[in-house]
C-alpha cells in the first residue's frame, strides 16, 4: 500500500498523515560534561557551596533530556520549571557529529542538527551515549519523514 495517493486536480502525488509512532530513542547529557565542575568541587569540597553548585550541575543535567520519535526530536531541561522544544525531523536540514578526546574515549558525543526552523536553527544533543548510532538513526528518520510529508529542499 503506498503512502500517497494521486490528487487529480494537482497531478501530483499528495502525502497522506500518517500519525506518529512510539519512541524511537531517548536519552540524557552525560555527567562527563560536568567533569571539570566535579573536579575543581573536589579541591575544594571543605567549602560548602562548590559541593552545593556540584549538586545543581548534577541535577540539572539528569533533567536535561531527548526524545526521538519518527517524526519529532523533543528536548525538555529544567529542574522546577520545565522547557520543551519540539523539533519536526522534516526541518533538519544537516546532521554531524562533535567529540572531545575525553568523549571519544568514553564513547559520548555531541549531535548537532542544522534546521530551518525559525525558531531553533541549530540543535545541539549535547554529550549523549553512542552519538554515530543516534545520528543515523535520525537521518534515517528525517529521510523517512521528508518521503512522507513530500517535502524536497530548495537551496
């Protein structure tokens, strides 16, 4: 069964909605972005607020989180008061892969997505676990998407 059907006024085939299926990927930053707070708190763990800020940065980190569906990349942060931004995978426009030595030895990474949305033109996966199996993942879920909603890239 095809995803399309023929629109006889257009002579084009028109994309059908296809609602949204379960989650494809989730994932939070990794504590290894924290590593130079974590250490200079530990020089310094005899006073109270670099241990104090070391929590927060923990916290706030473990909040930091990634959603991926077949057609959105959602990111939530926050501790008492949550953002959410969604990302329709049809508006990535690039997708690469940034690693410090420390990352690539440990196996995390950051996903950049370049979009053309308006609102978020670059999105950054920041120190995630097993970055190049993410990266394809999306890429083969933008391709899929743009397939589905008809969607081609002028430049």
């Amino acid at each position: 069964m095809s995803d399309q059907y023929d629109d006889p006024y257009s002579g084009y085939p028109q994309p059908i909605y296809s609602p949204e299926s379960g989650l494809l990927w989730a994932g939070t930053e990794g504590q290894i972005v924290n590593a130079g707070v974590y250490f200079l708190c530990l020089l310094f763990c005899w006073l109270v607020v670099p241990v104090i800020y070391a929590m927060y940065r923990c916290l706030k980190t473990v909040c930091h989180t990634y959603r991926l569906t077949d057609q959105r990349l959602q990111e939530s942060s926050g501790i008492l008061f949550r953002q959410t931004d969604k990302l329709e995978l049809y508006r990535a426009k690039g997708i690469s892969i940034q690693q410090t030595l420390l990352q690539r030895m440990l196996g995390h990474g950051c996903v950049v997505l370049l979009t053309s949305d308006r609102s978020t033109l670059v999105v950054v996966l920041n120190v995630i676990s097993d970055p190049h199996a993410v990266a394809r993942t999306l890429r083969d879920c933008v391709e899929r998407c743009r397939i589905a909603k008809g969607v081609r890239e002028i430049d």
